[in-house]
C-alpha cells in the first residue's frame, strides 16, 4: 500500500494523532514525513505532536536488522514480513537508506525491493534518507519509531545499511537486535568484529539452501561456538545470543527464529530488562537531543557561526589546540 507522505502544510496535531491513533495510514505517513523535516515550524509541530501521543500505552517488539550490503536484507524482510502479516501482525519497515548527497534523498528505495509487502494492508513500509548521520540511521528514525508504535503496529523492524556504527545506534532504539549475514568460511568469521557480536542478539546465517546449505549449517556452528566464548549478559536467559540458519528466499527457518525473538522478548519482560532498558533508551535520547541542541545554537546563530570559522582557523594554524578552541566556543553558549 503507499504511503503518501507529501506534506505541504502540517496538519492539525489533534487531527494527525487522532488518525495515527485508529491506525490511519495516510495520517501515520504524513507523521513521518513532518518528523524528518528540518524546517523549524515543522519541528515545532512535529515536538508537540509526540508530546500528545506520548502515554498511549502500546508497545511493538522493535526489532534491529543489521548485516553487510548483498546479504539479502530485504529479501529477509519481505519473507520475514510476509510470514507475520499472514499471522495476522501488522508489521512496520523503517528501512533508512543512503543520502544522495545531491538531494538528501534516498538511493535505494526499499519499497520497491518489498513489491509484496508493500501491497499489504496490514503493512507500513518507509525508506528514510540517513542524510549522512553516522552509521546510516537518520536521528528521527527513533521518532518515527514511536509514531509506528503508537498507530499499533505489533512489530516494527528498523533496517539499517551496514555500515560501520548502525549497529551502536540501533540498539539504542530497540528491543532486539539481529544480526544477518551469509554463509561464511573461517576468514569472513574472523572479520566479524567482537562489538558486534556483543551487540547481536540473534545472528541469523542467510542462503541456507542448495549448495550453500551445508556451509551455513558449518557457519551456524562457527558462530554459535563464538557466541559460547563471550561473557554471559544479564539480559540473556541461558542459550542466548544464538545462532540460526534461515533462508530467506525458500522460507525456511524463519518460524523457528521468529519463536526464539519471542522468547527472548518474553523473558526480558518477564525478568524487568524489558522495562529498564527502555527507560535507559529515553536517558540516552534525551542526552542526544540536548548534545544536537546545543550544536544548533552553535551554527545557528550568525554571530556563533562567524566566532566558530575564527576559532576554526586558527585551530588549522596551530595558534590554538582543538580543546581550548571548544571551550571558548561553548563559553559563548552561556546566558
């Protein structure tokens, strides 16, 4: 189903919330679309609008998707999505893409690699321009995040490009994190860095079908003896993180991965990790939002702007050390 998310003129916050609410697609688009803009009415607007949806009381299972680029992520995620949509789930992608660098826009299109999901009542698909934020998550893909959850989406999969520190920013705005990757031999094992792995909940080994059958269930294996060598975390009932073979193409697999990601939410929930996490998460974003506040006092002002190209310079010049420069610039925040 499209989502038109075209705004002109914001619409009313009562009006969007009370669309986004009773699950209207166009309203929860449109949401969306006011979120990301960078324009300062539109912020405004978009701060208050979360502000009247905050306390509705539903909560999705916000799953993190990572993995590097030909992995199949999208495939995974239309079968994935499928599976549950079937289960009678309502199912959102925020699938953030690259930035043309021209336009700010999205490259790849993620709609147009969902073409079954997409067409999907029960399903909400959104490509979002990353707009160059580090590691590929655009800073509103949180508050779109909460919009999904508040329209009463039951599942809400963020799927990041895979580069670099996603996988960091990701796990700040969800409740489980999967790592997919492809079947692999010892060198590519290695190359898999440990903070990822610390990070992963899951890992699942994708193209576990025909030939490369076999050497998923070896990688499975690889992986499942790597997860048994790092420490235990609290959060963790025993067997987990683990390993699973799937295959996004045939279907196999994913009703055995999709059980564990319950049981695993289940017992977070059942043991209060659920809950303090999501409250650690707030602590961070609020922290976040105050760092880019400040950074847009910084280059919002012409004056701070002109003080800050100075203080650059001479920063270049070596008549100045970068930690002297910041604290003068910061001094000029006060009053």
């Amino acid at each position: 189903m499209k989502d038109d998310g075209f705004m002109t003129e914001p619409r009313p916050t009562d009006d969007l919330s009370a669309g986004i609410l009773v699950g209207e697609r166009r309203a929860l688009a449109r949401a969306v679309t006011l979120v990301e803009s960078t324009r300062a009415d539109h912020r405004k607007t978009a701060t208050a609008l979360l502000e009247g949806l905050r306390g509705h009381g539903r909560q999705a299972l916000r799953i993190g998707l990572s993995g590097t680029p030909g992995v199949g992520k999208s495939t995974f995620i239309e079968s994935f999505g499928m599976m549950l949509v079937e289960q009678g789930l309502r199912v959102a992608v925020l699938a953030v893409d690259p930035s043309s660098a021209r336009s700010g826009g999205s490259i790849l299109g993620d709609k147009t690699r969902m073409e079954q999901l997409s067409r999907q009542p029960n399903a909400f698909i959104r490509p979002s321009p990353s707009m160059s934020h580090l590691g590929g998550v655009s800073r509103r893909t949180r508050e779109a995040v909460s919009l999904c959850e508040a329209a009463g989406f039951d599942v809400i999969i963020i799927e990041t490009v895979g580069v670099g520190q996603s996988e960091t920013m990701v796990a700040e705005m969800c409740d489980l994190f999967v790592l997919l990757l492809a079947p692999a031999g010892g060198d590519e094992l290695q190359g898999v860095k440990r903070g990822i792995m610390e990070i992963a909940d899951i890992i699942l080994i994708n193209k576990a079908d025909g030939d490369l059958k076999s050497t998923a269930m070896r990688t499975v294996a690889d992986y499942s003896g790597a997860l048994r060598l790092l420490r235990k975390r609290p959060q963790d009932p025993e067997g987990f993180p683990k390993a699973l073979p799937v295959s996004a193409v045939v279907g196999s697999g994913l009703e055995p991965a999709w059980d564990e990601m319950q049981a695993l939410a289940e017992w977070r929930k059942e043991s209060g990790h659920w809950d303090a996490r999501r409250a650690e998460q707030a602590r961070h974003w609020f922290e976040e939002e105050v760092r880019s506040g400040l950074l847009a006092r910084l280059t919002g002002d012409a004056s701070m702007r002109a003080k800050m190209a100075q203080l650059g310079a001479a920063v270049a010049k070596g008549e100045t050390s970068p930690d002297a420069a910041a604290a003068e610039a910061l001094a000029g925040l006060k009053g």
